[in-house]
C-alpha cells in the first residue's frame, strides 16, 4: 500500500470495528481517525504506536511497508 490512511482502514476494518469504537479504544475523537484514513492528516507516532499495539502488529505493518530483505 502507498498511501498510510488506506493501510490505516484496512486494518481497523480486518479487524472488525468502526471508527466510533476504534476512537475510544485508543483515546481519540472518531474525527482523527476519519481524517487519518482519508490521508488528511498524519497521526502521530505516539498514536501510531497506540494503533500498532492495539492489532498486535508492527509500525510497518500498520502503514502497509513491505519490509524488502538484503539480495
């Protein structure tokens, strides 16, 4: 994925949850989390890391990196 809002959605939506619910899980308004998956704003690395813990994944899978190894 290219774009951080769109890797940011497929996670809150594999996991089954909307914005409202995710927004009280996380301790932000559904407003942020609205504009960080249209890719208005970046989230903060503290939120990003609050995001990451939540799923129990990776900063780099949270903003869909594909971590390429060494050739």
């Amino acid at each position: 994925m290219n774009n951080y809002g769109e890797a940011i959605k497929y996670q809150r939506e594999l996991a089954g949850i909307s914005i409202l619910e995710l927004s009280k899980k996380i301790g932000t308004s559904h407003q942020n989390i609205s504009r960080w998956e249209r890719g208005e704003v970046t989230p903060s690395i503290d939120f990003c890391v609050k995001l990451a813990n939540f799923y129990g994944i990776s900063l780099d899978e949270l903003i869909g990196r594909d971590i390429k190894t060494p050739s």
